[in-house]
C-alpha cells in the first residue's frame, strides 16, 4: 500500500504529502529536480510512478488513474 509521495534522488529518498511539497521545501530550492518521482510503500520500498500505479490499483486505493499509465499524488489524496 502506498503511504507517501517520494522523490529518490542520488541514492537518498525525500518523503512528504505530494511531489510538489516535496521539490518546494527541497534546499536549495531545485536541488531535487530530475530525481525520481514516485512513492514509498507501507513495506517501506521505494516505487516509481508507473509501479505505484499498479500497486494503488490492486490493493484498492484507488479505482482507476487519471493521467495512466503513471499515479500521482493527485490521485491518491
């Protein structure tokens, strides 16, 4: 089950509610741009935005994506 947005950048995954908090509150503003966009499941592995969409959809979490085949926090919450 995905529990949050997640960017995975240089090896270090950055956590938070959706994609763009996440990029905002990176320091230095930008620094985190071209990592990674996906989401941390609750087994705490780290998924890409094509994976989590298959995940959110079998495990109920959502019923069908709006922008397929990728998920986005949009989607979710």
């Amino acid at each position: 089950m995905i529990v949050s947005s997640a960017i995975e950048k240089d090896g270090i995954i950055y956590t938070g509610r959706r994609h763009h908090n996440i990029l905002n509150e990176a320091n230095p503003k930008g620094s985190l741009r071209g990592g990674i966009q996906g989401f941390m499941l609750d087994d705490g592995r780290f998924v890409d935005r094509i994976e989590g969409a298959k995940i959110a959809l079998e495990c109920g979490q959502i019923e069908e994506l709006q922008w397929p085949p990728n998920l986005y926090s949009e989607d979710l919450w």
